[in-house]
C-alpha cells in the first residue's frame, strides 16, 4: 500500500496551498465507499456533510483565517460517539434511525481544529467484543484489509481496519472499554492510543461501561494517533469524570534516551509463542540503543483481571442499557401491552445475543443477594490489581507486554470459541483498562504474514512517557 | 455461588433486565452463564476484606456547576428522535 502523508506534514501541505481538502476529501469518500461492500468499516459514510464542512474549510483557508491543527484532515467517528445530523447506532438495532442533535465533545474539539468528519465506524455492538464479531442484528462484521478472511478485532474494528486499508491521510477517532482501541490496532498494524480515564472527555458517548470507557485515537503512525488524542484532550466540565488539569503537546514527548522497561512476564506466558518472540525481539531492539530492561511480575492481574473486568464492565453495561426502551430514540414498535411488555418487546427484538449475554451477566451481578459476592468482590478486587501496578511502576517508565495473544484470527475460527474462551482473549489489555491506566499498542512485527502488537502501559497521566515509548519502539521496528 | 444459576433464575434476571427469552436462547445462555460464573468464581479465594471498592479507576470529586439557567434542548428537539409523540410530548405504553 502506497504511504500517505502523516498528519502534521498534510496539514502544512493544506496550509501552504499544495493540497486541495475537497479534493482530498472527495477521494477519500469515494475510498470509503467503494471499499465498504468487501470490507464493511463504516456504518455510515456521511459524504454530504463531509463535503460542506470541507468547501467551508477551503474557503477559510483561501482567505487565510484557519490554523487548525487538523486542518483538513477525514477523521473517522467510532458509531459510539454522537456526531450531529449521523445516524449514531453503536452498532445497535436499537438505536436504528437515532440522529444526535449535537456533537460529542471530542468530535467538537477535532472539527475546530479544522477536522472533516467522514462517518461512523463498525463496532461489536455498544463495543461488546474482541474481534468485531458481535455487530448488532442487521450490521455485517468489518474485515480485515490485510486478509479479509480474518478480523479487524474489536471493538473499534471500523476505526483500525480504515485506519490501516486507506492511502490518504486519516485517522480516527475510537473508544476502549477493555481494549477496545489495542487489539483492532494489534491486528491492523496500525498505532492505537488509550488514554488514562478522564484524560478525554466522554460526554456524548453512548457509554457501555463508565468507569472503564475511554475515548482514544488510532493512526497510521503513533504520531498521527498522538496528534488527534491530543487534540480531543482535555477538561470538560459537560463529563463529571472528566479531570481537571492541562495535558498540552502530548505529540512532543520529552526526549529522554533512559527509558526503563518493564516486561510483564505473566502476560506473554499466555501468549502464541511467535507473537511473544516478535515483542521480545522488539524489547531488544530497545535494550540495544540503551533502554534498561526488568522483568516485572503481576500475578494478581493475570490471574484475576479478566473475571474483575467482565464482572465490573458488564454491571454498568447492564444499567447503562436500561435506558433503551423504544420510547425517545431508535428502535420504536407499535404502543401495545402495558409499559414492562412495551420495554421488553422492543428490547428483545434491538439487543443482539452477546449484547442481552452481558445484560443477563450485569443484571445478575448486581441484584440483590448476589451484588455482593459478585459486583462488589469485584470491585475490590480492583483496588488490589491497581496497587499491583502502582508497586510495578515504581521502578520502571512503562510495561510492555504483547497486545494480544494471537494475531488476527479467521472468522471461522473465532465461531469454534465459547464466549467464555472469546474473553480469555483480554487477557493482556483489561487489566491496564481496569486501572484506568494509559496504554498503546505499536506493530512491532509480523506472523503469517498478520501484524503483531505490542502494548506499552504507563502510569496514570503518563500520556507522555507512553508515547515516547511507543515512538522509540515503532522507530526501533520499522 | 457458580451453580447459582439455573432456568428459574435466569428467567427472573431476564424479567428484571426487560428481555424476552425464547426457549432456545435459555438453552444457550443457561450453560453458557454457568460457565462463565464459574469460572469467575476463582474470586472467592481472593481475600479482600480490608480493601475498599474501587468504583472508579483514579479518586474523583464531586463537582457541581453553578445554579444558572443554561441552554438546553427546545422541546421541538428533544421529541425529534421519538416516533411517539403527541401534542408536544412523548407518548408512552399503557402504565397498568
């Protein structure tokens, strides 16, 4: 595939009158368009807005008065986050036909700093999923650009398949709940930044699990993907969560030739044995230019993560999903029945089966007699694996450890796993997503032809360290 | 706790969580959340009764915004998404 422009460098070819953004838009819609009935990124292409937004953008730049940062840039918009006049579905029937009235805030920040938005990306349904394999009822599942046969990964498939199918300057905006933004950029080859919970605003994000969720970014190249988690950072005072605090130039990291590196040793032992070779080829890449390197253990993530995680996460999903009940937006039916037979009807009839799985599961975690043992164990359980990694970073800048155990995976195969064996996949990434913690994940290498990901976690509002670290290994593995 | 779960109880999580379920998808989730229980259950020999719950990943405030009028939706707008609808309100299922 042919090399597009990084960012910065497109976005100063804008401004010096080299690139013309309708054009470039009109290109990279028709890309969209044409690629979507094999590769299925998109939900929505919203071409029409797309275009207006990029004839206002020219002519501004014609008169001289747009600095932007994105200046002209197509960002994808995962379907999670509300975009204006988009239909905006996290991937759900039940939300067919719901239109936002208004723009989430990280969509906000990146059109005023001249960024186009192009369109919703596919997703597991609310983000429910690992491979992108749980669309909702009616959605077909986005595949892999580099073998169509196998996932994109998930949830922000859409946002990682585009990222890595197209050959103009893109990046998109994503959201991880689990790992939601790591694993579909581990299986694309491409740079995806989560940020720590609260660095991003999240208001206006259909939420799947609020203290988990994190609006992140997905590049090309971790730069791209620094430059638009930057620009979507940031107080808000619309998210109670959001933290106050300022967190500029996070795409000019400080230069630092000692970095320290934890490798979790407990993460790569559930690890395919050529994916753990590739990350540890590419941690000795690092070794070689002068990085010190330590084997770090986390006994209590790797045991326990995945069971406090989904415990956690499907508890607020199940709350969460109460408000979808055909009444205000999506999915309607005809009025009949009383109010619980209405609900139930709809609700029944929008939520697909691993999205009413993780109900059931949530519902069950937190009713009475069970939150306890259930929910409230695994909130507890939380605070142990937060001061595990809290120890772990007291010697080290960041931890390494592959983003995924396997590399993309054929859809067929990934029909032979049990819902229970598709979450032991999470394995590595929920329990930085748990901690609330900042993470990457950089291609560092190749199996069977498949990219192989590494995730670099850093402490809490460590964004920097991350990136520069992520920037030192995608340098070092190029 | 892991075999908890059985039809009976599934039905009535089900009920609670507003959702249908057809016989078939009972035969399917019944094991499969028995399973998935199970196999969580591995919690129970953790012990962390002197650890608080972690509700949130970093300690949070409460903030509160100053009691003035801001601008929010014209009812126009709020009821634009709902097909449900009637002389400028929503029209809802029958309460009883």
């Amino acid at each position: 595939m042919k090399k597009a422009l990084g960012l910065n460098e497109f976005v100063k070819e804008v401004k010096r009158g080299n690139v013309s953004v309708v054009e470039h838009a009109e290109k990279i819609l028709e890309e969209a368009e044409k690629s979507n009935p094999r590769l299925h990124c998109f939900n929505v292409v919203s071409r029409q807005i797309a275009l207006e937004q990029a004839r206002e953008i020219e002519a501004e730049i014609k008169t001289g008065r747009h600095k932007g940062r994105l200046l002209g840039v197509p960002i994808s918009v995962k379907d999670c986050i509300c975009v204006k006049g988009v239909e905006s579905r996290a991937g759900s029937k039940i939300l067919s036909g719901y239109v936002p009235l208004f723009d989430a805030t990280v969509v906000e920040k990146a059109r005023a700093e001249g960024a186009i938005i192009m369109g919703k990306t596919a997703q597991d349904e609310f983000g429910f999923g690992t491979f992108s394999n749980n669309v909702g009822i009616g959605f077909e599942k986005p595949c892999n650009p580099l073998d169509v046969k196998r996932s994109c990964g998930g949830s922000s498939g859409g946002s990682a398949g585009f990222t890595a199918f197209t050959t103009l300057a893109h990046a998109s905006i994503s959201e991880s709940t689990g790992g939601s933004i790591a694993c579909p950029a581990s299986f694309c080859g491409v740079a995806g930044l989560t940020p720590t919970h609260g660095l991003v605003s999240r208001y206006g994000l259909i939420d799947y699990a609020n203290s988990l969720d994190k609006i992140g970014s997905i590049g090309k190249t971790v730069e791209d993907a620094a430059l638009l988690l930057e620009v979507i950072s940031g107080y808000d005072a619309r998210d109670s969560t959001s933290l106050q605090g300022s967190w500029e130039e996070l795409s000019k990291p400080l230069a630092s030739n000692d970095l320290k590196i934890g490798v979790v040793r407990d993460f790569f032992k559930g690890c395919d044995e050529a994916v753990q070779k590739e990350c540890m080829n590419a941690v000795k890449r690092l070794e070689g230019k002068g990085a010190k390197v330590e084997e770090i253990s986390l006994p209590l993530n790797a045991k326990y993560g995945i069971a406090a995680y989904y415990l956690a996460s499907t508890t607020e999903a199940s709350t969460n999903l109460a408000r979808f009940c055909g009444m205000r937006y999506g999915l309607h039916e005809k009025l009949e029945g009383n109010f619980n037979e209405y609900f139930s009807n709809v609700r029944s009839k929008g939520f697909g089966e691993e999205a009413k799985r993780r109900i059931l599961l949530g519902t069950f975690a937190r009713m009475a007699g069970f939150r306890d043992a259930y929910y409230l164990k695994a909130m507890k359980v939380r605070t142990l694996l937060i001061k595990e990694f809290k120890q772990a970073f007291s010697g080290v800048d960041v931890l390494v450890n592959p983003t995924m155990p396997i590399v993309a995976p054929k859809f067929d195969e990934i029909e032979k796993l049990s819902p229970l064996e598709q979450y032991a996949m999470d394995l590595c990434t929920v329990p930085a997503n748990l901690a609330g913690l900042p993470h990457a994940s950089v291609p560092v290498g190749e199996h069977r032809n498949m990219p192989v990901g590494l995730m670099i976690t850093a402490d809490h509002l460590q964004e920097k360290k991350m990136i520069e670290a992520a920037l030192a290994f995608e340098g070092a593995c190029r | 706790m892991a075999g908890a779960v059985d039809k009976k109880l599934l039905l009535r999580v089900a009920a609670n969580a507003r959702l249908n379920l057809t016989e078939a998808e009972i035969a399917k989730f019944l094991p499969q959340l028995q399973e998935i229980l199970l196999a969580f259950s591995l919690l129970d020999a953790l012990d962390v009764s002197n650890e608080k719950p972690s509700f949130q990943p970093l300690p949070l405030e409460n903030v509160a915004r100053k009691d003035a009028v801001e601008k929010c939706l014209s009812q126009e707008e709020a009821l634009k998404n709902s097909r449900h609808k009637k002389d400028g309100y929503f029209m809802g299922p029958k309460v009883t």
